[in-house]
C-alpha cells in the first residue's frame, strides 16, 4: 500500500508511532487519505481476487487429502 511511515522495527516502535497518530489529527488526516486513495489499487483490497485465491487454495488441499497426499505448503 505504500505507506512506510506505518511500517515500525518493534513493538515499542509501534506503540510510539500509534500514540503520535492519535496526537496528531493532521498526520492521521493524511494517513487515511494516502490509504483511502491507494486501496482500490493495490492487492490488498481486490476482494474479488483474494476470493478466488482462498477458494483455489481449499480445492488444492481437498485434492491432495483425498489423493492421501499428507498436508504441504503450495502457492496459489
């Protein structure tokens, strides 16, 4: 989604930028808008996709159980 400056190395990293946000209403203004503009654009939100991934997923995993195949990892 391209937005770094929510990307923290650790925890208290992450506690101090949620507590800036919250003290900051013009820098959390700003956050939501670069999310509201990206999130018909990237991977994330596509729900249609993603549904189609998931259902993908629960159809290879049925295959393999009842090939008698043990559980693996695959990507869809």
């Amino acid at each position: 989604m391209n937005v770094p400056e929510l990307v923290t190395g650790n925890l208290s990293d992450y506690e101090a930028r949620a507590v800036a946000l919250a003290r900051g209403p013009a820098a959390l203004a700003a956050v939501k808008q670069k999310l509201m503009a990206n999130r018909l654009a990237t991977p994330l939100f596509d729900t249609a996709r993603w549904t189609r991934n998931v259902e993908a997923a629960y159809t290879q995993m049925w295959e393999r159980r009842q090939r008698g195949e043990a559980p693996a990892h695959f990507s869809v």
